[in-house]
C-alpha cells in the first residue's frame, strides 16, 4: 500500500511537471512520427510546438482546427512548407496531442 501511494504522488509529480517545464516531446508523438519535424521549443521543420500554443492562445476552435491539421495536414499558416496527414493516428491519440500542444500556452 505504502509503494502504491508512493507511486501515485510520483506519477503526478510527473504530469505536473510535463505541464510546468514540458521540456519532452510525448510518446504519442514519437511514436507518430511528429518529432522527425517538429520540437517543442524550436523550428525543425515544421513550427515549434509552443510557437503553436501561443498563436493559438485563447481561441476557441484551436482544438478542433488542430486536431483537422493533424489527421490531414495542412498548409500556408507558417510558411511554404506543408504538412503532411498522418496515416494510422487514433482520435485519442489526436486529443492527447492536441491537449499537450495546447497546454504549452503560457
Ligand atoms: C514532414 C514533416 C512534418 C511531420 C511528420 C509533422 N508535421 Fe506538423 N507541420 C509541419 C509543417 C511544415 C507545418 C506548417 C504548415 C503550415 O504552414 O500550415 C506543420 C504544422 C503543424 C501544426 C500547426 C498547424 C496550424 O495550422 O497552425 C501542428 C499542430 C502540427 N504540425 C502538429 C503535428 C503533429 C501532431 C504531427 C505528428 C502526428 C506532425 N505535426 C507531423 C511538418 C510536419
């Protein structure tokens, strides 16, 4: 019981602090391949991730808009350089992204 509770305070002291320093990429989103052009801090290819958060900062329909670029790419919003759709994502998958790139916004 003792470990159990142990594990559950460092299992949250982890997800606070992927809210408050974000400093790693998700799994969801190695594993979907998003880190080969995208990091959280900076331009790779793509916009960096809290350069995402910012602009869209306080606009209703960002999850929804984003969450449509995800799944079938999108274009002409950063600069010349499209983004491609990604195949063989889940909805789940798609919100749990969503989310995290939204919660970058400081
Ligand atoms: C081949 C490179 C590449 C991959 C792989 C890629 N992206 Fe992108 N992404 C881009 C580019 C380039 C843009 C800028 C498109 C534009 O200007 O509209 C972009 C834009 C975005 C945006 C901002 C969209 C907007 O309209 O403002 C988000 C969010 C995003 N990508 C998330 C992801 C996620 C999540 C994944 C993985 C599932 C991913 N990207 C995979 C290249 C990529």
């Amino acid at each position: 019981m003792k470990t159990m509770i142990a594990s559950i305070i460092a299992a949250m002291g982890l997800m606070m602090a992927g809210v408050s320093i974000a400093a790693d990429m998700p799994d969801v989103a190695k594993k979907n391949n998003c880190t080969s052009c995208h990091a959280i801090d900076k331009k790779v290819v793509g916009p960096g991730w809290q350069d995402v958060a910012d602009k869209y900062k306080g606009d209703a329909g960002a999850a929804e808009k984003l969450g449509t670029v995800i799944v079938k790419g999108g274009r002409g919003v950063w600069g010349p350089m499209p983004m491609p759709a990604t195949s063989k994502i889940t909805d789940a998958e798609v919100s749990e992204i969503v989310a995290f790139i939204l919660g970058l916004a400081k």
